[in-house]
C-alpha cells in the first residue's frame, strides 16, 4: 500500500476498511451468496475469465459481478452480454477496489436486484498486483490471476498477493512455448509462501484448466452455503 | 492512488512527496545527471530493458541504478553484473517509489560513489500501473512499458500513467503474432490521451525497437546537459 509518512494513519485506514469488509460479508451471509475477489496485474486475464465462468456456470448459480476499473466500462460492457446484473464501480484514481466502495456496490444489488436469489458474487479488482491484496472487500474468498509473461520470479518479488490468495490461476499457459519459462518454477515460488494455496494452470484459448476452476469455485458455494445455514442454525 | 477517506490528506501526502522531488531533481541538475523513472505492470520487461540499455551505453554515458523492489534484490543482482553503481530499494509493502525513498538512494550515490562523474540514472519503480505514475521521484522524464499481452484497451483503463509518460515502449513485440491483438490500436489509444508522447515498439528477444530507444535517452541526455549548464551560466 502507499507509505502515508504515518504508521498509525495507515493502520486506521486498513481498520476501517476491514470494519468495512467485515460488514459487507455479514450481508452476504444473510443473503446466503459466496463473494470471491479476482486479483491480477493489469491484462492478465480477469475479464475474459469472467466471462468463461458466467457462460459455464450461469445456469447453475445466480451470479452477479462487481466490476471495478478506475475508469471506462469497457469490462461491464462485456460481461453485461452474459445476462446477469453487472454494477460498475470507476475508482477514479484509486488503485484498489476498497470495502466502501463494494458496499456501494451492495446497495445497488440490494435495491435493484433481488439478492436473496443470488448464489455468487464475483468482484473484478482494478489491475494491480500490489495493493488490492491489501483491502479485503468482505469476500469468502482471493483468487488472483498470474500470466505466463510475467515471469517466473514474480511471486517472491510481490509476496503480499500470492500469501492472501486461496487460489492462483496461472494463465495464458498457451504461449509458454514461447517464453523462457519454467511453469512448475512459478508454482514452488508461490508454494514456497503459501502451502496451502490451490494453483490451476489455465489457457483461456486452448480451455486448459477451465473444468478445475469451475469445479473449485462450485464446491467452493457449497460448502460456504453449507456454513452459512450452520450458523443460522 | 489510495483512497484515505479525506481528500486533503491525498493533498498534503502528494504535496510532501512533489516537494521532495523538486528536491532530488536539484541534485541532479547540480550532478549535471538525467533521471529517468522507469515504470510498468509486473513482468512488462523493465529490467530486461535496463540489462540492454546498460551493455549498450555504459561506454557512452556514466551509468547508475536505483532499483526498487517490494521486497528482494533478484533484478539487483542482475544489474549488478554490468559494473554500474546498483543502489537497491526495497519498499516492503509499498506499492511503489516515493521521493523519500529515491531521497535515500540518493544519499548513497552521494557519499560511496562520485555523483558528478555520473550522466545518467536510471530509477527502476515498483511494478504496477497506477500508482507510481502520481509519484514523481526527481526524474527528467518518465518512461512507461506496456507488454503487449496486456492488451490494447488498458491505456484507456490505466490513463494516468499514460498520460504522465514522456515515452511509451511497447514490449514483447514478438509475442503479437500469437495473440489477437493490433499494435496500432494500442498507439492510437495512447496518443488519443497524450499527443505528445514517443512510442517505440521494441522486443527484448529480436532487438526491434532497441536503436530507436537509445538513441531517445541519448539525446534526452545531451539535451538535458545543455540545459542545466545553461540554467548554470
């Protein structure tokens, strides 16, 4: 995150916004819906991940998608041909989607949708592979999104993300060929920090690896579904 | 850049860190040094960059690095092989150089190296697309790096950095023929929002592009020299 010249400011500000996420979770939890928040670098692949998973999995869960960009709605545009509720968020010159402004986001679903019927919520971050690791927004879930281009030292040299993350999708595995790369390389750098981590290679031309994330993000509504009538209980 | 949830504190943080540049740029007009501030996503080939600019024009120009990264000395090392002053930075969990941190690797130029020898410094920032773009460090110009497996619309949905760079390399040309992508749609969006910027299409691995961008930072040096000794007389 930004260095603010004042250590307890900072610790304020993640306060608040954790303050923040915490009560955007009690939302979905009522509403019985499992948030994930997709990470990446700008290009690597978020977008067209949506759009792969809301044709997949649309008849199967009600979704609904938080779509953050600083600016533009050139990714809500494409997400809207899929036929689920896709709110816009422009973050202007704000780097990260933050808890405040997800729950502006709840607002919308809550008066314009009905969220009750709702299964899944998926909130595209603005393209940064820094500090949205840092601003929970009250998901269930981080799934962050690594291309084949950016190398293989990238996790040891951006921690922050690949320790958050409950799930990494290495992408655009397709042009590795290409590339002086060695993918298993990226997968024990990221292993390294996070053991628990679930990693999927993934080609969103070639469809590698599309059926494992579909299968984890459907157990992973499950079993939160399973949780959240547990504790209602 | 972060929301702080109080507009004037977003002022003052950006306020203290223009002054601190306007502070090392002092230091290097008084050096007769150019500053470049090289900046892009993760993985969009900075590092690559400098290894070339470095064995090409260490002969030419004296040559120093201030090599930010959040955390690790990887591009450090790699640097260091082309016996040039590498002064790292590691930013821990900031997202990007500050004029505070550049104020330090400053420092160190000052007291273990001979400052006035040197030509020309080249400061590698954190790699993300958006926040280093609103944090002048004391640089002459700045150089953006836009790999192009990132995609053609993300200079209309990361402008600032676009519109803040002096010149604008396109990387990974070599990759284009593997994906579904027009180069000119990249430079025409970019230029839409900064007339004025020098676009070079360059690829690491075939060299295309690598003349054109040291023949750019050559003459940005002379010009430069003229100008300081000038403001001097």
């Amino acid at each position: 995150m930004h260095q603010t010249f004042d250590a307890a400011l900072e610790l304020n500000l993640l306060h608040a916004n954790q303050k923040g996420a915490d009560h955007n979770r009690e939302h979905f939890d009522r509403w019985g819906i499992t948030c994930l928040n997709i990470m990446s670098s700008p290009g690597a692949g978020k977008t067209v991940l949506l759009e792969q998973t809301l044709a997949a999995l649309r008849d199967k869960f009600n979704i609904a998608v938080i779509e953050g960009d600083m600016t533009t709605e050139l990714d809500a545009d494409r997400l809207r041909q899929y036929d689920v509720p896709v709110i816009p968020i422009n973050t202007g010159r704000s780097c990260h989607l933050d808890s405040k402004m997800v729950a502006g986001g709840i607002h919308i679903l809550e008066h314009q949708h009905n969220p009750t019927d709702l299964d899944l919520v998926l909130v595209e971050n603005v393209g940064n592979l820094v500090c949205p690791a840092e601003f929970e927004v009250g998901e269930h879930a981080k799934v962050a999104l690594l291309s084949v281009t950016e190398g293989e030292d990238k996790p040891l040299k951006y921690p922050v993300m690949f320790q958050e993350a409950d799930c990494l999708l290495i992408t655009k595995t397709d042009l590795a060929p290409y590339l002086d790369i060695n993918l298993d390389r990226i997968a024990d750098n990221v292993r390294q920090m996070n053991p628990k981590i679930k990693i999927i290679y993934l080609s969103a031309k070639t469809g590698e690896g599309l059926e494992p994330w579909f299968d984890w993000i459907s157990n992973l509504v499950k079993q939160n579904a399973v949780n959240q009538l547990a504790r209602q209980i």
